[in-house]
C-alpha cells in the first residue's frame, strides 16, 4: 500500500498517537495484533516491542535507522569491512552522478524500507523517473500512528551502493534477532521480486530449521544450506546489538563473504503476527526490558 494511502486512512490514529501515543497503540495493537497489549507486564515479542517504542530513547537508534549514517556507527564498531561499498551520496537527486556509475547498481533514499530502485541495466534507466522517485520519497515521513520515533531524525539522503548478485532471483536477507547483545535466532527472507513472493524461514543459531514458526511471512518449505560464514555472521550480529535492547541486524551473504544490511529496532512495527503463541511468548522472554512502566 502506497505511503500516502496509509497515512490517510491511519489519520485518526496519528492524531491520537499525538494526544495519547499509549491509547493509540493499544487500539492499533488490538486491531493488528487481534489482542491486548498489556504495557505493565509485556510478555510477548509484539507486546515488548511495542514497549521499546514508548519507553526507549536511546539516541543510537536514530542514527542505526538511517542507511547512512549506520555506516559510520558500523565502521566504529570495527566492523568496516562488511560495509557495501558506497558509490554515491547526497541530498539531491539531480546530482546522481548516473554517467559515471556502473552498469549495475541499487539507489536506496535513507529513511525507508521500501524506497529502492534496482538498476541491472543503466542504458534502460529511466533517470528522470528516478529522480522523481526520489524527490517524493525524501518527503515522506513515517506514520506516526506507528509510533517508530526514531525514523527520519536524520535527514534523510539518497544513496548510491554496489549492486549485489548472488545467483538467485533474490537475495537471501539473513536476519539475525538479538536480544539484550545477544543473538537468538536468524531468519531468512527469500522469494522472486518479479512475482512478490516472500518467505520467511527461522533457524536457530546452530542452524537448525525450527519448523512451524512464523513471523510475519510463510515458510518457504525449502531448507537452505548452512552458511560457511555463519559463525562470522552471528559474531557480526553480537557486536552490532550490544547497545540496544533489542536490534534485528541484516546481512546478505555473496560468495561467503559478509555484507551488513542495516539494523531495524522495531520489526514490522510490532505488529507482524508471530506464531505459534508459544514462539511469541518464548522470543518475549528472551528480551529483558530496563525497567517497567504504567501505562496510565
């Protein structure tokens, strides 16, 4: 659903989120969630993120949200060489420099999940579509009805990076989820861009396929191969989200070598649907919150 669309329809929910953000998500949870979310005692991995979202203010979640500037926060981190490799940034798109770029590349605008433009062919590239493109994503803002604070703090650019190509129709996005700086379990996003396919399938750190879970997205029912890089990839993971609460780190792995993603405080906003219940629960424990609050 188009940004714009979603922000009209959730208008009563982001002027509610403005008077009584606690109120607000209660009532949103309660409709995505299909149960109450309880503030004071948290237990499931949807009721704590939604915790976070209140009570956390730590101010690195700003800078580890945006595509660029986590790049210095990774680099600092002794992380550098997992970067992508950066072709272009700026503030304005008419400043892409598209005749000096390689054939193949990604344009990404900072502040969002969805803003990307995949170039595999520079000589089909519509340049003034993209800029375009471009220009109305760096004013979207996020909807404050979920209650993501952290987006858009900084000011959002576009960005240039390396195209990425590991034989497959997609990328294999390897999700590592971390609780308290430590990982627990890694999902694997797979599927075909061109038919919107998604799947989502949850391994445990030794690689095993926890069969009936879900998060969000289907199960792909295909097994995938034990990465060679997984030790590296969950070390990667442990030193990324050693100062949060919780961080989802992403990685894509191209021909064993490790390429960070980004990091994602908030998965699905907290309200992708998690099941079975037990799972639910079972990741909810496994994230210690600092302190408790009333919601009152």
């Amino acid at each position: 659903m188009d940004n714009l669309l979603k922000s009209v329809i959730l208008t009563p929910f982001n002027i509610l989120y403005r008077i009584n953000p606690v109120a607000e998500l209660k009532l949103l949870f309660r409709l995505k969630c299909g149960y109450r979310l309880d503030l004071k005692s948290p237990k499931t991995y949807n009721e704590k993120i939604q915790w976070i979202k209140l009570y956390d203010k730590n101010p690195l979640m700003t800078k580890c949200c945006d595509k660029y500037t986590v790049r210095e926060y990774v680099e600092g981190k002794g992380c550098k060489e997992i970067l992508n490799e950066l072709l272009w940034e700026g503030f304005n798109p008419e400043d892409i420099p598209f005749d000096e770029l390689p054939q193949k590349f990604v344009i990404k605008v900072t502040h969002g999940s969805c803003f990307n433009i995949i170039c595999t062919n520079k000589n089909e590239l519509d340049r003034a579509d993209v800029i375009k493109k471009c220009r109305k994503w760096l004013k979207a803002k996020f909807l404050e009805a979920y209650g993501e604070w952290f987006y858009g703090v900084e000011k959002p650019r576009v960005i240039v990076e390396k195209y990425l190509d590991d034989g497959t129709k997609r990328l294999r996005d390897y999700k590592v989820y971390c609780f308290n700086g430590q990982p627990r379990y890694i999902g694997v996003d797979s599927g075909d861009e061109t038919s919107g396919t998604h799947y989502k399938d949850i391994y445990d750190l030794n690689w095993n396929l926890i069969k009936g879970y879900r998060m969000a997205y289907p199960n792909s029912g295909v097994p995938v191969d034990k990465p060679a890089a997984l030790a590296q990839l969950i070390k990667y993971a442990k030193i990324l989200s050693a100062d949060f609460l919780h961080a989802r780190t992403d990685f894509y792995i191209i021909n064993d070598q490790i390429v960070f993603g980004e990091i994602t405080f908030s998965n699905s906003a907290g309200f992708g649907r998690v099941e079975p219940e037990e799972f639910a629960l079972k990741m909810g424990a496994y994230l210690e919150l600092q302190s408790e609050k009333n919601d009152s």
